[in-house]
C-alpha cells in the first residue's frame, strides 16, 4: 500500500510540492525557535552546574545602583555552616554595547578563588590566575574565539566613569595568561581578572556585585541560606535550589513564546495539509468509490489518505528540519565570530520536530480521509 | 435442470425511494436464480430497474425488503463490516466507464483488486500478467488508462473484475462506450469467460449484446417482465 501511498503524492508534483513547503516553513520555525529555546536552556544547566553548590548573597533591593562591600565578604564567611566565600564584580566587557544576547563580560574574582570556583573546568592554554597576578586575565574560549586572542596577548577593557556631567571611558590593557577550555555556560563569554585589579580599574572602591558562599559539607543550602540572611544585614541570599526554580520560570515563558510562534507557523503548515487533502479526496471521489466496489475496507482507505497526509509531513518535517539547521548553523557560526551563540539543535528537539510534523500531517489528514473512507460506493461512482 | 445450488438466488427484491413525499418502486418483488457459468442478461428501458438491481446485487445499495444470496451468503444482511470482503471475494464489477484509477498501469489497475484481498505482492503480479495475457494485452500492461484504447481499457477491467476468481462478474453496459467491432470483441470476450464456466450478468439496452446471452431477463417498471433462455 506505501507504493500507491508513494504513487498519489508524487503524481500531483506541484501541489504536493507546496504543501510540503508549508509544512517545512512550520518546522523551520520549531528548529529555529526551539534551537534558541534550547540553547538557552543548554547554557542555563551547564553554568548552574558549575555554581549549583554555592549560595549567591546579594544587596537587599537587587543589583542596580546598590553593592556590597568587601566587609560583607566576611561577615558571610562568619556565619555558622559557610565554609568559604568570595565576592564577584561583575561589568560588561564593552560598556559602548550591551548585547541583546548578554554579551561578553568582566569578572573580578579572587586570584586565589579561581580555579575553586570553575571547578573541573580545565584550561586550553595557559594557567588560571594566581595570588599577585597584575593585570592578568583568563579568558572563556568564545572571547578568545571573538577577538583571536591567544595566551601572551592583550586584551584592551574599557569602562566608563562619571565624572560631574560628562562620562569618561577608560581603557587598559589586560595580559592573557590563559584560556579556558568550552564550557557552554556563560563563562565561555567571560573575562576573569583578579578582583583587586578590577574594583581599581571600575573605580569601584572594596565593593562586590554578589557574595558567592559555599556550604561546609554537611550543611543544609536552604537553611544556610536563611542563616546567611538572619546573620548579615541588607543582603539577600538565594540558595541553588531557589535560583534555578526562578531561572527556570522564565526560561519557561521565555520558551513558551518562542515555540507557541513556532507552533502557529506549524499549525499553518498543517491547514495546507488539510486543504490539499481535501481537494485530492474530492477529485478522487470515484477512485475510491470504485476501491471500495473492488473490496476495499474502510481502515484500507484511511490508511491510504492518511499515509499520503503523514507521508507530507515526514517530508515537511525533513525539509523544516534541513533548513533550519542550515540556517542555525551558519547564525552560529556567524555569532561565534561576535563571541556567542545563540541555538543549539539538540537530538532531542529533532525528535520533537519529526514527531510533530508527522502528527500534524496525521491530524490534518484525519478529516480528508474520514470523509474518503465514508463515501459510498454508489454514491462514489455515479459522481462526476 | 441444475442440481447445484444457484450462484445467484433474488427473492421478492424491492427497493423504494422517496422522491419527496412520494414513494418510487424502482424494484418491486424481483425474484430470480442464476445458475453457475450463467451467461445472462439484464434488458429494459431506463427507469426499468435494471441498474438499481445490480447495485443490490453488487452490495453497492441496500434493498428495503426481499433478500439476495450469491454463492450461498446472504448478502443483503451482510454488515456494513462484511460487504468488502463479499465484495472482493464474491463479485467482480465491470463498469460502462471501464473505472480504471489514471494514475496506475494496466498492470496495476488489476493488481489492486487482489491488494484490498491480501493476496501476496508475487502472486498478484503473476495473477494480473496471466489475466491481461489471456486479454490479449500482454504488450500493453504498462501503459497507462490514457494510452490505451476504449476496447483495451475494457479489457483490463475485465481482468480486474476476474481477478480473484469471483463467483459472479457483473457488468453494468460494459458495451456502451466503445464502437460496434470493439463491442463485439468484448461480448465475444465474456461468452468465452463464461464457457470456461465464469457467471456472468449483464445489464444492458442494446439488444446485439443481449442476443448473444444464453438467457434475457426483460425488466419493466420495477419489475421482471419477461425471463426467456435461448
């Protein structure tokens, strides 16, 4: 029966030819959509993997306009049940453009805290920063991808200070002293230097952006956590549990947008199923009266009609899926260039978008060949 | 006398349409046996009920009373579920617009009516090449309904129709559309289907193709009007 299946479509080659088109630009849609989706996703679970242990304390009212000092730092690491912890500064590489897609960064962190703090992460080149390294700097391997830089080279950082009315931007030249191996989460686009050198460098005074604590072993995260927030003033502390809970509800709506526009494109895609099947039945009316006069079952019909409907979709979904990871793949590459990227194509999201396009065509063929499988025969055959 | 049981047993057949609020008795209590290897026709004028016998007959439509039984089964209390398989078991249809599918060979158009019987795919070819053979269109098997003639087209939907050696072929004009020589090639074609012992009921107006039937039932007004063997 897949021969005739094969037969009816390929013998209505232009029609059969949009149709799949339509589904294609759906699926294209899922796999360029749900490839930032999973991207996204991708970078958030590698990067809490390597921080998932520590507990993030922040100043009260969030990060904007408010920091927290090195003083702070110690408090923390003074509360019962914290076996370490070390302040971050945190600033945009370029201060002139703030990516739409996050963008590189500068991290200040401990010399001595670095290699603790990336845990198994190694290095391509290089070494990580050590106790009394200057302007130093390790970068994550999209930065040094993005500006071909390699260990022994300089790295220009500018930032920007007010200055009465007017902001004046400041540049110094950093010295790579390594190179991080690829890590998929977000300090692949970061730039370590040692936290001294930084607060100098942003005129930041003794201040941190955010307080990392780890727990001692046997301590409780999320009891730590309330510790930490009982024990130092204006801070607010958030355990891994908590953050990845609040990082994943909007990594939730932000994926829900993303695939509902992809969805609507596909269900688009399926109308075009559905009409083209619904002019083949109509034109093949006396074919299958006369398949059913010659024995036909109804479950022969609907296998029929709804192969051919499927059959569409299978190939929609190949066409969708070929397109967009062309299309994803040279944006990354393209990205990449620029330090980032930005989808990921994930086998299981080319699961997702075969099964989805071969549903659609299977949903969408559902009414065509119940009205085909139904016809009767008489009917059928007086029918011009 | 026959002492085998008829092939084909009609008894009080009726069939009333509604047109409206009035009641048409395209059948009325039609009774009738065809024996095995029958060669017979159907004659009346339009409206006589012919057509409308057939397609009870053929399980295309359903009686309002009477019964039909074709090779011992009671096919006019068949289910809806049943009727395929009676269908392609126990009939073979042969229509005036030989019904062929334009997309399939000749070949194809009479292997598909061994598909929807599951018979397997070796078979089938093996089947259909020996049917269109024994057609004379052994040269023309691959060609498509578009590139054969009136005559041929014909042809393959007898093969078609003889295809899983159903007990009665049913041939609704299948003379009226090609010429007179090509009639007469088809009529010579079934005489010689039915000599080798194949039943065959032919619906037809055109008296050249009941004159070569062994047996002319006569139908008028719903109703069997005349039933002569020659």
């Amino acid at each position: 029966m897949f021969d005739l299946i094969i037969k009816n479509i390929t013998q209505r080659k232009l029609r059969t030819g949009l149709t799949v088109f339509g589904i294609a630009l759906g699926i294209f849609a899922v796999i360029v959509m749900g490839g930032m989706s999973e991207h996204f996703n991708i970078t958030f679970d590698r990067s809490m993997s390597l921080t998932a242990d520590k507990i993030r304390v922040m100043p009260e009212g969030g990060f904007v306009g408010v920091s927290l000092n090195d003083s702070k730092v110690r408090e923390v690491k003074r509360v019962p049940g914290v076996s370490d912890a070390y302040g971050l500064l945190q600033s945009p590489l370029d201060p002139e453009s703030l990516g739409v897609f996050g963008g590189d960064v500068v991290i200040g962190i401990p010399p001595e805290k670095q290699e603790l703090a990336m845990k198994d992460t190694k290095l391509t080149d290089g070494r990580f920063l050590v106790t009394g390294d200057g302007y130093k700097a390790v970068l994550g391997s999209s930065v040094a991808r993005e500006f071909n830089l390699k260990v022994g080279d300089e790295l220009e950082v500018k930032s920007k200070r007010v200055q009465r009315t007017a902001s004046i931007t400041h540049t110094r030249n950093f010295t790579i002293v390594g190179i991080l191996e690829y890590t998929g989460s977000f300090f692949d686009n970061a730039v370590q230097v040692p936290l001294d050198r930084a607060q100098k460098f942003y005129d930041r005074g003794d201040t941190v952006s955010i307080i990392l604590a780890v727990p001692d072993l046997n301590a409780d995260p999320e009891d730590l956590t309330k510790r930490i927030e009982l024990n130092v003033e204006k801070v607010k502390a958030l355990s891994p549990s908590e953050l990845r809970k609040q990082i994943e509800q909007s990594l939730i709506v932000f994926s829900l947008i993303t695939i509902s526009a992809a969805v609507l494109a596909a269900i688009i895609g399926g109308l075009s199923v559905m009409n083209t099947m619904l002019m083949s039945v109509s034109e093949r009316t006396k074919e299958f009266g006369l398949m059913k006069a010659l024995g036909a079952e109804t479950k022969d019909i609907l296998f029929m009609t709804m192969g051919e409907a499927a059959l569409m979709g299978i190939l929609g979904g190949i066409v969708g899926i070929i397109g967009g990871g062309a299309l994803v793949y040279y944006m990354n590459d393209y990205l990449a260039s620029r330090g980032t990227t930005l989808f990921s194509i994930t086998p299981r999201l080319i699961v997702i978008a075969i099964v989805f396009a071969t549903l659609l065509g299977v949903i969408s063929g559902m009414y065509p060949a119940y009205r085909a499988a139904k016809m009767s025969p008489m009917e059928a055959l007086r029918y011009e | 006398m026959n002492d085998e049981e008829p092939i084909l047993r009609v008894r009080n057949l009726t069939k009333t349409y509604m047109q409206g609020k009035i009641p048409v008795h395209a059948l009325n209590d039609v009774s009738f046996d065809v024996d095995k290897g029958e060669f017979l026709s159907i004659v009346g004028p339009s409206g006589s009920g012919k057509s409308t016998l057939l397609s009870m007959v053929g399980l295309l439509d359903k009686p309002t009373s009477g019964c039909a039984m074709i090779d011992g089964t009671k096919i006019t209390e068949a289910k809806d579920s049943e009727a395929p398989v009676i269908r392609r078991e126990k009939i073979g249809f042969v229509f005036q617009h030989f019904n062929l599918i334009p997309t399939l060979t000749a070949l194809e158009n009479v292997d598909i009516a061994m598909r929807f019987a599951r018979v397997p795919k070796g078979k089938r070819k093996e089947r259909a090449v020996e049917l269109l053979a024994q057609m004379g269109l052994r040269e023309r098997m691959n060609h498509k309904p578009s590139e054969l003639s009136g005559g041929e087209q014909q042809r393959v939907a007898i093969a078609r129709a003889m295809a899983n050696y159903p007990a009665i072929i049913l041939a609704d004009e299948p003379t009226g559309e090609v010429d007179t020589k090509t009639r007469d090639m088809i009529v010579s074609l079934l005489k010689e289907l039915a000599e080798k012992g194949q039943t065959i009921l032919i619906v037809t107006h055109d008296t050249a193709v009941s004159a070569q039937t062994k047996r002319v039932i006569t139908m008028r007004d719903g109703k069997i009007a005349s039933d002569t063997k020659v």
